[in-house]
C-alpha cells in the first residue's frame, strides 16, 4: 500500500517543475538561512529550502494503470476493482517498448600515472578504471580504446568518482560514492574481472580523495555528514579513522574535492553549499571524539537549507569542530558546483574543476573571500562539460580534466587559459556526444506539459 504522503510530495514535485521550479515565497528572503556574516547569495538561481510533507493517517490502494485522458488526481483517488491476490501477475521477462539508457563510458576523475607514463580515468557510468598512454589522442572520427580496463563485481568498483595513483607503485585508489560503501586499491598491472589487492570499509557518500605521503595519511570526504576522515595510507578492512574534521564550526557543505598545501600545512576543500545540522553532543563536536558523537551521521529535521558554494581551508592537522583559516566564496570567485581540486605547490596555485559552470578557474594559494581567480578556462573551444576530476602534470606542464558531460577528457597547456583549445582530447563517445546525465535515478515523474520525462539522480 501507498501512503497519501507519498503521493502528494510527488504532485507537489510535478507542480513545483511545471512552474518552473520557483516558489514566489523565496523571493524576498534572500537566502537568509543563518550564517549571515559569510553566505551571500550565489548570483543564480538555487533551490534554497525544501519542507517535509506532514504524515497523513491512512492508506491509499495502488495506482494501476490508466488510459491517457484519466487525471492524475482521478486516477489516485480510483477505488480497488478487485482484490491484490486476485490480479494477474505480470511477465517479469517482458522486454520493454524502450530503454533509456547511456552506453558509453563517462569519466568522472583522473590521474596521471608519471612513473609509467599512463593515463587513469574513472568511469562513473559503467563501473569501470580505465588505463590509456599519457599521450592518447583520440581522432575525431574514432572512439578512444584502453590499453586495459578494470571492472566488474569482483572489482566493487561502483559509483567511482575519486581517484589516486601512489607516485612510488603506481597502486590505483577507487572511491565509491554511493552504493557499496568501499574504497578499493588495485596494482598498477590489474585488469579485467579481479578482486582489489586491498580494501577498506568507509563511511557512506565519501567523494574525493588525497594522500600525504611525507605523514602517509590518506583524506577523504563524506558529502552526506559534511566531514573529512584521515587514515593512514595502508588502512584497510574495518579500520576507524585517525581523525574526523566534522562539526558546525567546520561550516563544510556538501564537501567534494580535497587538496593539499604540504609545505604551508593547509587542507582546501570544496563545498556545493547543502548545508543541514546533525546530532550529537555539543562538546564531543570540539573534542573530536567519534565515539561520542563528534561524528555524528543524525540530521537534525528541518536543518537543511542552500548556501552559496565555497572552498574552505584548514590546518593540515585540524580534527573534531576546527574553523578554517579562511572561506573562498562570493560573486566573484563564480564557484558554481565546484567539484574536484588540485594543489600546484611549485606555482601556488589551486585548481578548481566548477562542475555546473562548465569551466576550470584557477586561485592563489593564499586567496580569501570574494576573490576572483587568476585565470579561468571556459568556452566552446575548450570541450569542457561538467568537469569533475583535474590533474595537474607539473614534469610534462600539463592540465588534464575530465568531463562527464560529453565523455572526454581534455588536456591543456598548465597555464593555460580562456577560451582555449585542449592540446589532445581523449573521448569515450562519437564527437559531439552528450552525456545523458542519469545517475542513480530514484523516481521517475512524467510533464504531461512539455511531453517530458523527469529524472531525478
């Protein structure tokens, strides 16, 4: 059976699209979802605030099929015919009139294996790591084929978004980021069907990754409790973390890329700027005491609001509630989404791969505030779509970027900048092919409207 409010959060979903996704009573607030000392509005439009539909007592019969001219409303108000066990059972081996469904590889991370002069690109899409030469340049009439792929269900390779590659081994560090909970490490030689050499247990929703290799400690976040872990390098199977940087003060939001500054000792991490509270007690927060609830994983009901994006900094060595040293964020810094990072320690510069902007911005080391970036690429030329994984090559001076908007990964010049043209681009897909974007779809809703499908991932 069907609860009414499940029903009714799906109308006021298909309403809320149909009016095209505004609600006039956010318009005169601002964004004024606390914090009001450092968040200012983003400049576009963002959803700001979303409200939990009440309980309702009883229970509704399930909606079965109904012709065209039915109404929605009508069609969920429509009494049971018959009862459940009486109804024929459908023929799970019925082939579908049609499938929506993307079949090439999407590349959602990327590193650069120097040692051996390879290529590593994640596949989000298809659950795959991917190995190419460092110099792979695909022509514009062909599909770029690896020179070997890691995949399948012994691998646990699932919703690879962040990787690493150990400078000294060439091992290959897999994040997942949604279902199997699982950070995976294979030997730079893997192939096919095999089962990671190592594995450790993380905690759910983790996204980018980093290793200190003079400490040997290994960072991480976690989207979904708006925190860093830190292990060691070699943590595998149920290992806790050595330290946990999460808490109200952190004011981390919707954490994704991570980088390090070894030499100025400072964490940079990027933040989409969903913001919600959680549980524990207050003074564990400080102490950072997992245990006690310094790592609390409890939303707090009615905490969740939208801040502007932002890059926040901290000590290398932070844990528990640490304020950072200094927030990246404004009009100006045009953070839209801000995925993956990368440090340049040689030039002091962080690089930034803006997801929804489309573009890769690039900052001082030591930029604060409403700082705008040094340089920026952007533009037609470039073939960047939603970037969500950058590599900086400082021997060969080279930028890498994957795009999983159009299947592609495209390499610039290291100083590159503008609207200018990749040195060589690696594609997954015919030329022009656009990602379908489905991710994890959770629902499913029709815009008898617009005659479209809608998808939320």
């Amino acid at each position: 059976m069907v609860r009414r409010a499940f029903i009714l959060a799906l109308a006021a979903f298909g309403a809320w699209v149909l009016a095209g996704g505004q609600d006039p009573a956010l318009e005169t607030d601002g964004f004024g979802f606390g914090r009001t000392d450092l968040r200012t509005p983003a400049g576009f439009p963002q959803l700001v605030s979303i409200q939990q539909m009440p309980e309702m007592s009883g229970e509704m019969c399930i909606v079965e099929p109904q012709s065209a001219g039915v109404s929605l409303m009508t069609s969920m108000a429509a009494p049971q015919a018959e009862p459940q066990r009486n109804r024929p059972v459908a023929d799970s081996s019925t082939a579908p009139v049609r499938v929506i469904r993307d079949t090439y590889p999407t590349y959602s991370a990327v590193a650069v294996d120097l040692a051996n002069n390879e290529l590593i690109l994640q596949d989000e899409n298809l659950f795959q790591i991917m190995v190419y030469d460092r110099t792979s340049n695909t022509p514009p009439a062909a599909i770029a084929e690896p020179k070997r792929v890691i995949g399948g269900p012994l691998t646990k390779v699932e919703f690879n978004c962040g990787l690493y590659v150990d400078p000294k081994t060439g091992n290959i560090y897999s994040v997942a980021n949604d279902t199997i909970d699982t950070l995976t490490i294979f030997s730079r030689d893997a192939r096919g069907n095999v089962p990671p050499t190592r594995q450790l247990h993380t905690p759910h929703g983790t996204f980018g990754i980093v290793v200190d290799e003079s400490r040997e400690e290994m960072y991480l976040t976690v989207q979904h409790t708006n925190s860093v872990v830190v292990y060691r390098k070699m943590a595998e199977g149920e290992e806790k973390p050595l330290r946990t940087i999460q808490g109200p003060a952190t004011q981390m939001e919707d954490p994704h890329g991570i980088a390090l500054d070894p030499k100025n000792g400072l964490i940079f991490v990027s933040n989409h700027g969903h913001a919600r509270d959680f549980g524990g007690d207050a003074a564990a927060w400080y102490r950072g005491d997992a245990a006690s609830g310094g790592a609390s994983d409890t939303v707090v009901t009615g905490s969740g609001r939208f801040d502007p994006p932002s890059i926040t900094v901290y000590r290398i060595d932070a844990q528990g509630n640490a304020s950072p040293l200094r927030i990246i964020e404004g009009q100006q810094t045009r953070l839209n989404w801000p995925s993956s990072l990368y440090f340049d320690p040689d030039r002091d510069e962080l690089f930034v791969a803006n997801d929804a902007d489309d573009s890769i911005l690039v900052f001082r080391g030591t930029a604060n505030g409403n700082a705008a970036p040094v340089r920026a690429i952007k533009g037609p030329r470039t073939g960047i779509k939603n970037p969500t994984g950058i590599f900086v090559d400082t021997r060969n001076q080279e930028l890498f970027v994957s795009n999983m908007g159009n299947h592609s990964a495209t390499v610039f010049a290291r100083d590159a900048n503008g609207n200018a043209a990749p040195i060589r681009t690696v594609r997954a897909a015919p030329a022009g092919k656009q990602a379908l974007a489905i991710g994890n779809p959770g629902a499913v809703a029709y815009d008898s409207r617009r005659g479209q499908i809608l998808v939320p991932n």
